[in-house]
C-alpha cells in the first residue's frame, strides 16, 4: 500500500517548511517524483493535490506537498508576506531536501505549480538544470504586461506541461496561451480541461 512520510526541515533562511512524500507501495527506489506547489491561501491538503498524489502513486510514482512559508499551512509566516521570490526560494530547497530521502535519491524531479505557484516553479525551472518537467496548473504567467517572464521562460530547459480549467473564474486561459507562445516547442502537451473550476473539483 501507499505510505505518506510528514517532513519538517529549516529552509535557508531558518525558517520552519511542513510538508508530506506519498510514496508508492513498497520500499524500492522510486524512478519518478512530482513536487507539487499550491497557489496563494491553500496548502499541501488540497482536494485537487491530494488526487494527483494519489493518480501518481498509483502508477508507481512518489508525490511531495509542502506548505509554502508565508502561506496558509503548517509552515512558519504569515500569508501577508507571500511573494514569488520567497516562494521560490522555498521550492528551491525543498527539491534540494528530496533529493537527499533514500527512496527518491535518483528519481527524475518534476515540478508543478497550482494558480499563484505557476510562476514560482517557472522561476525556479529557469534556475535549475536538474528537472525532468514542469506542469503549470491553471498557473498564473505573468501580470500586468510584465514582459520579464519571457525572459525567464527562455531559460528553461525541462519540457513544459500547460494544464487549465476551462471554466476557470481566477486565472484567465490567456495565462496558459502567453506561457505557450513564450516556451515554443518545449511545451509537450497543452489540455484545456472543460468544465473545470479554478480548483479542479467541479461536479464532474
């Protein structure tokens, strides 16, 4: 059967990260691991996060969910000081931390990124060399015709997976289309979801 290990570590900045592996059954080492992120205000419980986990595990893939510092969840902070660049920085050292569980040593890392976090595993993509692939889940691209984005785009190597709700009120689809216009051929598959919530949990 599947098992769940609760993590705790001090991040860079000595602050406290609260976070969860859904291992797959067994005690093999596990080939594929998806570090999954959740957008401003949720946290590693979310209904959306934990059916992926549990789509993974069960085709033999290990699962880790982590609350952000300065966020809603376990993790120290409040969510008045959420930024993109902490946000990073803690997905930074998470994946830093996974890779050094027994289980998880060789897997290929994927990263994904909920809403808020679709920019934040973007930034950290471009700054790590080490993915096997990034998911951007109903994620926001940019703001404001900010145009730096493009430029941390550019730098990505990992194929990119662009996954959106269709009847998404939060994000708007021209989030996902600017995102797949700026990474070109690095986007392996792109899938509008009809009927999809924000959240993914709509009837049906």
């Amino acid at each position: 059967m599947t098992t769940t290990e609760r993590f705790i570590f001090a991040n860079r900045q000595g602050r406290r990260i609260v976070g969860l592996i859904d291992y797959p059954p067994g005690d093999a080492p596990v080939p594929r691991t998806l570090v999954l992120c959740h957008g401003y205000g949720g946290d590693k419980d979310g209904r959306y996060l934990r059916a992926i986990a549990d789509a993974i595990t069960g085709a033999g893939g290990a699962t880790v969910r982590f609350d952000f510092t300065d966020g809603a969840g376990e993790s120290d902070g409040t969510l008045a000081g959420a930024s993109v660049t902490g946000y990073a920085d803690d997905l930074d050292d998470v994946l830093d931390y996974v890779a050094q569980r027994p289980r998880l040593a060789g897997s290929a890392l994927g990263i994904g990124g909920h809403s808020y976090a679709g920019q934040v595993v973007l930034v950290v993509a471009a700054r790590r060399s080490d993915l096997a692939a990034v998911y951007f889940l109903s994620g926001v691209y940019a703001r404001g015709g900010d145009g730096t984005m493009a430029t941390v785009v550019g730098r990505i190597a990992a194929p990119l997976v662009i996954i959106h709700a269709g009847a998404d009120r939060e994000v708007p689809l021209a989030q996902a289309e600017s995102l797949a216009q700026a990474a070109g051929s690095r986007v392996v598959a792109y899938e509008v979801i009809a009927g999809a919530d924000h959240n993914f949990i709509a009837p049906g």
